[in-house]
C-alpha cells in the first residue's frame, strides 16, 4: 500500500482551528495550536504558519506521539485515539491505528 500524502492549506487549517476547541476544550488555545503544529510534524506553530506562506503544505506522516508528549509537557491528559480523530478528521480520513497515512 503506497502512502498518501494530504494538502494543509488555509482551508484545512481554518478547519483545524475551529475543531480544536471541540475536540480539547480544556487545553488552553495556544497550546491546541502548538500541539496540532507537532502532531503534523512541525517543531512550532510558528513554523506550520511559515511553511504555509509559501503555499499549501503536503503531510505524509501525522505523528500523534509527538503531540501526546506536547500535551504531557503542558499537562494535559489526552487519549491517543482522540489524538489521531483530531489530526486526521482535519483531512476528513479514517486515520489508522498506528497514525501512518496510507
């Protein structure tokens, strides 16, 4: 099975930035968005919204263990799985149990 790799653009993340606060109501707001920026392979938020000046940005890999131990490091407990609905319901995907995109 080839992977796929999905589009971030405005679209998606306006999309993000509206399910965000459904999805993790008791995290602080920029914390949501830092953890969503290292659940999509980004360092920062800064850096996703950096990348995305140039254009839509491709994401091959959404790696929810990064964005669990962002979530840890402010203290926030949050289930893998609805770690994985909130990344990958931003594609609007069934997102496998391991994370990878395929």
């Amino acid at each position: 099975m080839n992977p796929r790799t999905l589009v971030l653009d405005e679209t998606a993340l306006n999309r993000l930035k509206r399910n965000l606060p459904l999805q993790l109501p008791g995290m602080r707001p920029s914390h949501r968005l830092e953890f969503a920026a290292r659940g999509l392979g980004y360092q920062t938020w800064a850096s996703l919204l950096s990348a995305l000046k140039e254009g839509p940005v491709l994401i091959g890999h959404i790696d929810p263990e990064t964005a669990i131990a962002f979530a840890e490091h402010v203290e926030y407990d949050v289930d893998p799985d609805d770690v994985r609905e909130v990344l990958c319901g931003l594609f609007d995907i069934e997102c496998p149990g391991n994370a990878r995109i395929a």
